[in-house]
C-alpha cells in the first residue's frame, strides 16, 4: 500500500474539513442536488466514453494507484544474479523450485520458460508482449482517471449555471435566491475537491507506479535473457543495474 497516497487524501480531506468549519458551517457545504449534478454527471459521462467493461473497473483502477506493489530493483537483482549462479552451477532444472516460492507472475513466467528450456528470442518476444500489454492497460486505466478529473469541474460549472438560472427565475422571490446561490457555487465547490485532491492525482500516482513496474519488468527481461545465454552472475547484475541510476547501485554478489 501507498501510504502517501492515504496520508494525502486524509490530511486533504481534513484541511478542506476544518477550513469549513472554522469559516462558520460545515451543513451549508453539503448540498444533494449538488452532489447529483457533479457525481452522476461525471459518472454518466464516463460510461459515455468508455465501454461498459472499462467503466466497471473504475474501482479496480483507482485500487491499482492506492494497493500498488512493485518490487525493489536491488531486491530484484539479488534474486537475479542467485538465480544466475544456481542455473550456472546446476543447471536451469535448478530453478523449477524457486517459482513456486515467487509471488512475482512475470518473473514466475520466466523462470518457467527457462527451465523449459526456451531459446531467448521466443522468450524476448513472449515477454516483451506482456510488457505492452500491462502498459496498455495502466495507460487505458490513468485516462479514465484523468477523464474523471476533466469532468467532474465541467459538472460543476454545469450546475453553477443551473443554480444562476433558478436564481434569476426567483428574484421576486427573496427566499428562493439563497437555495439557488447555494447550488450555484457548491457544485463547482464539489467539482474542484474531486479533480484535485482525488482524480487527477491519482491518476498521475497510477503512471507513475506504472513506469515503476514496467521498468521491474524490463529488468526481468533482461536478466531472464542474461541467464538463458548462461552469463555469470556479474554479467546479469550490470545488465539490471543499467536500468537504474547510478547513485541507486549496490554492490551485490550472488547469496545461495
């Protein structure tokens, strides 16, 4: 889990919280017209642009950004570079046990192909597909994120003029003014709270975890590719480690 991503929502949350509160009220923020306008609005128009499979997973998209795992790179050529040394030493059969005890799938899958003994340009080809294809799914996923993020203040504005119009059609009425008021300037209240502190952050959350995870896997490609030519050991940790910054290197030696 994401912890910043929690602490921001909350601490945001908060901050909105108790600035209404301190300005005087927190029920004259609350509005149900308001929030039908902007929420349903937003939601109806996002089942528009999307299909129905892809408006579904909203909630395992917007999951993905918060319970995100994605395995540390040294973690991740420490496992390498052993698993370079035992297929040296005993062969890639060896490494049959050692995906059970991976909870990586990516990384399962290639061992398997190892210990099957696939030559490196299928298992390139083979990888390289899984790669795309979870790049286009995380990139399918931050766009309804970010189409949410657009939408919700277009809503907002949308009952901004809905609340003018009642307003103007009431002014012999001074009683119905406020309630019109009301609706005219939360629903851009709602809009630009669901934008800023929820969609469009999180969809920029998901990209970057995102780039996080495909780049792990490239690192798996490339260390899988590494083995299957029968490399050492050392050979796999500077092939990983070129995927990372030069200050984020350790010194690492194979632990088996």
């Amino acid at each position: 889990m994401d912890i910043a991503t929690i602490i921001g929502l909350v601490l945001g949350f908060t901050v909105i919280f108790v600035s209404v509160a301190m300005g005087g009220g927190v029920m004259a923020f609350i509005d149900i017209p308001s929030v039908c306008i902007v929420v349903g609005g937003m939601l109806c128009a996002t089942m528009i642009h999307f299909s129905l499979p892809q408006f579904l997973g909203i909630f395992s998209v917007i999951k993905k950004a918060i319970l995100v795992k994605v395995p540390s790179p040294n973690e991740l050529i420490q496992q390498m570079v052993n698993y370079a040394a035992i297929s040296r030493r005993d062969g890639a059969l060896a490494l049959e046990e050692h995906i059970r005890k991976t909870d990586n799938p990516f990384l399962a899958k290639g061992l398997q192909m190892l210990v099957d003994g696939q030559d490196e340009e299928k298992m390139r080809e083979l990888l390289s597909l899984e790669i795309e294809s979870l790049q286009e799914r995380h990139a399918r996923g931050k766009k309804i994120l970010e189409f949410m993020g657009a939408s919700a203040p277009a809503f907002g504005m949308l009952g901004t003029l809905i609340g003018l119009v009642q307003m103007l059609r009431n002014l012999t009425s001074p009683d119905q003014i406020g309630a019109g008021m009301a609706v005219a300037l939360i629903t851009t209240f709602y809009g630009a709270i669901l934008a800023n502190l929820i969609f469009i952050p999180l969809a920029g959350k998901l990209g970057l975890y995102s780039q996080a995870e495909i780049t792990a896997m490239q690192m798996i490609l490339e260390g899988i590719c590494t083995i299957s030519r029968g490399e050492n050991p050392t050979i796999v940790r500077e092939k990983m480690q070129a995927f990372l910054a030069p200050n984020h290197r350790e010194e690492i030696k194979a632990n088996i």
